[in-house]
C-alpha cells in the first residue's frame, strides 16, 4: 500500500484513504505532477470498497494506487465509527477544478477521456472558457474495447499531458489506468465518474441541502433509478461497518 509510507491515511477494510484536506491534497498532487513521475488517485467510495471486498483483484489494483481519497460521505462516516477519522470529504468534482485552478498558473497540459462524444467535446469547451490559462491539449469519448487501447494510450502519449482525467465508470476507469500507468506515462492520472456530464451540462451535482445532508447518492438514485441495483452496495456497507466497528479501521 503506496500511500501509507508518505500520506497519513486510514485502513477501510484493507483500503487506504488518505488523511489530507482538498487543500493538502491539491498541494501533493502539485508536486507528484512536477516529479514527472506517474501516479494514479483514487477517488473512492462505499460501493467500490464493497467492491474491492468482492474482488481480490479489485482490492489489490485500489491498494497499489498511489493515492486514494474519500469521495464518499460513508468512507468519512465509517472511519469516524471505526474510531480513526478522517479529516473531510475530498470529492473528484471539486478536486478536477481545484488541480484546473492551480494548472492556469503553471499551464499545465489536461487530457479528458470518456464518456459520449458530445459530452467530452462539451465538457473540454467548457473548461477552456472556465480555466484559459490551462491547457486542454487532447480528449476523445470513453467508447472503444480492449483492441483500441494502444490507440487511445498512444493518442494521449503524443500531447504529454500532465494530468489525465478519465470517466468510464468505476468498474473500467480505474483497472485501465493501473493497468496502463506505466505506459501513459502522466503525472497524474484519475477517474473522475461523472464529472464531465455535469460540467458539460447533461446532469446537475445534487443541490447543497443534499450534499449536506450527506444524500447525494439519493438525489443521483432519484434521477437515474437504473442506479437501484448498484446502490444496493450501500446499506450493506452501513451494515457491515456497524456489525464490524472493531475491525473496519484495522488493516486487512
């Protein structure tokens, strides 16, 4: 587990999540992109820790990112019932405009891929106008199997970002990034789920008192009911991190 040696972090069943504020956060991700050197952020919640429980294979690709941090409000929540809490909630919607902001002021280069052609194109346009200072140098949509994967590794490795943002849902972004890191070679590398539909105007974020109330996963359910099965994920982990309080913070 990479992050622990240089991140304070918390074990969630086995999931190491990162301790730092959005503030520190977007500091260590200045500087992993000023290395040069590649690395993969996570930003996970319950539904991919339960995952990553089912999976051994899913737990052990989330394990070896080099950073991982609490998207969802139950992953705060649940290191709080385990007793070793979590500073706050660093979610991949903020955290894409925060890394936008700091990038107009070293002009960094962003590559955006997935989801459908008319929402990447959208979403790249409108954080041009949003951030001009920054620079959009690539994007394509997230539809293409296995035998176009050099094709789109090779489309990135041309413009050399210095981040990469990819959308293609949490089962596929993240094992495509792992299993690709090396060979993208980009600093900073991270699936950001549906943050191009919202940005380019195909959703809305929940409102305010939503995310207040910690129910952004309702408000998404309300919108998208083909979402129930999925959701499902969530009152199991709730039951579990009750059932299990002792353990849910030990190392697994």
């Amino acid at each position: 587990m990479k992050q622990t040696t240089t991140i304070p972090s918390v074990s969630i069943f086995g999931i190491p999540f990162s301790k730092l504020n959005m503030n520190d956060t977007v500091k260590h991700l200045t500087e992993a992109v000023i290395s040069g050197r590649p690395h993969q952020v996570i930003t996970a919640n319950p539904i991919m820790v339960m995952a990553a429980l089912d999976d051994p294979e899913y737990k052990k690709m989330m394990q070896n990112a080099d950073l991982i941090v609490p998207d969802g409000s139950g992953i705060v929540w649940a290191a709080g019932v385990g007793g070793d809490p979590l500073t706050e909630r660093v979610t991949g919607f903020d955290m894409l405009h925060e890394l936008m902001k700091v990038g107009e002021n070293y002009r960094w280069k962003f590559y955006l891929l997935g989801t459908t052609p008319e929402v990447i194109q959208e979403a790249a346009e409108r954080l041009q106008m949003q951030y001009p200072a920054a620079i959009i140098a690539g994007y394509r949509d997230g539809f293409f199997g296995p035998e176009q994967d050099d094709e789109v590794i090779e489309g990135i490795r041309a413009v050399s970002p210095d981040l990469l943002f990819v959308a293609r849902g949490a089962d596929t972004q993240e094992p495509w990034i792992a299993r690709y890191k090396e060979r993208l070679g980009v600093p900073v590398m991270m699936g950001v789920g549906g943050s191009f539909d919202i940005i380019s105007g195909k959703s809305k974020r929940a409102p305010k008192v939503f995310q207040k109330l910690r129910l952004e996963w309702f408000y998404r359910l309300l919108k998208e009911p083909t979402r129930f099965k999925r959701m499902l994920a969530l009152p199991k982990f709730a039951v579990k991190v009750l059932r299990e309080k002792e353990k849910v913070t030990k190392t697994n």
